[in-house]
C-alpha cells in the first residue's frame, strides 16, 4: 500500500449474474486530494462507492481504505470516514437536529463542524426542529452533508454531493471542500456536473460502462485535448487553414471562423502568423469537451490521425503533491475561511 494512498483499488470487480457492473478497477487516492470520480448515471459510480463503504461484496479483486480491506475489515476501514448517506434514506419522522444527533452518535465524535457547517449551508435552528417528512428534497441533501461531515473525518466519500442544491449553496458546498482539503482533509467525490470537477477537484478519473478509462489530473486532461478558436481575419479567410495539422474548422460565416484544435496549437499560430488577423480568442480546453470525448464511438487513438487520447490507457500522475494540513484533527475552521457569508435559497 503505498503510505499516501487514502483509498486503493485491486483489480475490483462486481458482477450481478451476467451483467458487470464494475470491471477490474484500479484507483489510488492520494491523501489530501479531492478526487473527481466521474461519469454518468449507470457508469459504475454508485457501485464503486458501495464497494468501498463495505455494503456489497467485490465479486474480484479488493478496495482499501487507510490500508484496510473494505470488506474483511470493514469497522476499521470506516472508522474515519465522512459518508455521505442518500437524502432519500433520511428518517422522515425525524426532526433535523435528532438526525444530525443521531449520525454523530453512530460515527463516536464530537460533531466539532456542525454550526460551521450549518451556517454554510443556510440551515437555520427552527428548520433543524421540524420533521424531516416538511423537508424539500434540496434541503434534506443539505442535512445529509452536514451529518457527514459534522465529525471532521480524515476522508468525505460523497455520492453526488450536489444534487438538488441551487447554485449558491452549490459554491457554499464548493467553499467547504475547499476548506477542508486546505486543512488535509481527502475529498472523493462522484459526479456528473463538470463544471464542479473541474472547480474543486485536483484528480480526476473517468468510469464508462463500469471500466476506469483514464485517472489524470484536470491540467493533464486540459492539455492532452481539444480546444475551440475563434479567429477574425481582416480582409478573407486564407486557402490552406483546413490542412493545418490538429485543426478542423467547425463554423464558417464572412472572415468569421470557429475551429477546433487538437493539443499543440503551435501549427496554427505559424499559419496565423503569415496572414492579417483581426480577432483570435483562443479558449482553454473544456473539461466537458474532454468528458464527451471519452464518451464518442469514434474517439481516436493516441496515434491515429486527430492526434487524441487513447482512452483505455490510464494515465497515473506522478508526483502529485497532497495538500498541507492547516489546522490539525479537530476543532473549528478558521472564520475567514468559512464559507458561511454566501446564503443560498431552500428548495
């Protein structure tokens, strides 16, 4: 086991009959990371997750949590995780605070987070005294992030921790994770929503159809593929742009092109060079152009003509520093780093 991975993966596999729902997955999770775990619905994602809360058995391979194997050693391998448990399986005759009691009764620690977090998220006293059944689905999501990391847990494992949250309390969410892996805290967290990967999230890994097709960093996916450009010319568009090597011209209107570049965008800056430009704007690398692409039928190979990614060859990052530990196991957050000043509405 390597003495930064906070989670590993064996070769894990789950199989119900002849469906294979994960198949001979490998992820190491440094500590200290926020960890992007992404695909869409039916890629493998809550599956995995199951694997390494210890709830199903792998059908091959094995998980580990702080060295421990998730399934025959279990109570250990959790004993410091922050789960995040589904909004739906919330107690609704409960009231909020029994709840929020109750989750901190079963992890054994103080909830030392749980009015930081509280305030964060918009969740007031007198919505804590009623029954979680009055509870819009948006805010008993946001009772089920406050029980699952009220205790300051060395690793959060959240199932699509955004769900149902408007946007403020979206990036009130997105200011805690970024507090917490401030503070040295491991973040893995699954998700369809891109755009908060790629805000929060240092690694990144791809599951399609229950196979891992890549584990990068978000800046080594960024440069591994495409990006959008606009260019103006100033008088015509010039004969010879569209055999540009890594260049396709997607739009076309007057002297007015849109154009996609494949990785090395040197080709055609020296083509631009030679000819009177107007306008370029010249668009970093999209991580949802980058997703989709794992996604596409036809995705070229790593030496085919279009110059991408082969996407069943994962790419391990080295030397991928964990962030330092601010404020040590327990206690409150630093006020100026609480994201608490940004309210959002309820749903």
């Amino acid at each position: 086991m390597e003495d930064d991975a906070v989670i590993r993966t064996a070769n894990l596999t789950k199989r119900y009959g002849r469906f294979t729902a994960l198949d001979h997955v490998n992820l190491t999770v440094p500590r200290g990371t926020t960890y992007g775990f992404l695909g869409p619905n039916g890629a493998g994602k809550t599956t995995t997750i199951r694997l390494l809360m210890g709830f199903i058995r792998p059908t091959a391979g094995a998980a580990f949590i702080f060295g421990h194997d998730t399934w025959r050693d279990g109570v250990a391998a959790r004993r410091d995780v922050g789960y995040l448990v589904p909004a739906d399986s919330l107690y609704p005759e409960m009231s909020g605070e029994a709840q929020l009691e109750f989750a901190a009764r079963l992890t054994g620690r103080e909830p030392v987070l749980r009015r930081w977090l509280l305030d964060a998220l918009d969740l007031s006293d007198e919505t804590l005294k009623r029954r979680l059944g009055s509870y819009s689905r948006g805010m008993r999501q946001k009772l089920a992030l406050v029980a699952a990391l009220q205790h300051d847990p060395s690793l959060l494992i959240l199932d699509e921790p955004t769900e149902s949250l408007d946007p403020l309390v979206q990036h009130a969410f997105e200011e805690i994770i970024t507090t917490l892996r401030q503070r040295g805290r491991t973040i893995f967290m699954s998700s369809h929503n891109l755009d908060e990967v790629e805000r929060t999230c240092e690694l990144v890994a791809v599951v399609r159809d229950g196979r891992l097709v890549v584990e990068a960093t978000v800046e080594e996916l960024q440069r591994l593929h495409r990006r959008r450009a606009e260019v103006v010319f100033r008088d015509r568009v010039p004969e010879g742009i569209d055999r540009v090597p890594g260049v396709r011209v997607t739009a076309h209107e007057g002297t007015h092109l849109t154009l996609v570049v494949e990785r090395d965008v040197n080709p055609l800056l020296q083509f631009l060079a030679a000819h009177p430009v107007e306008e370029l704007i010249l668009r970093p690398p999209d991580l949802d152009d980058i997703f989709l692409g794992f996604y596409a039928h036809d995705l070229p190979s790593r030496n085919g003509p279009d110059g991408g990614i082969t996407p069943t060859m994962p790419l391990t990052p080295a030397g991928l520093a964990s962030a330092t530990n601010g404020a040590g196991q327990g206690g409150e957050p630093p006020s100026h780093l609480a994201p608490g000043s940004r309210r959002g509405t309820e749903r």
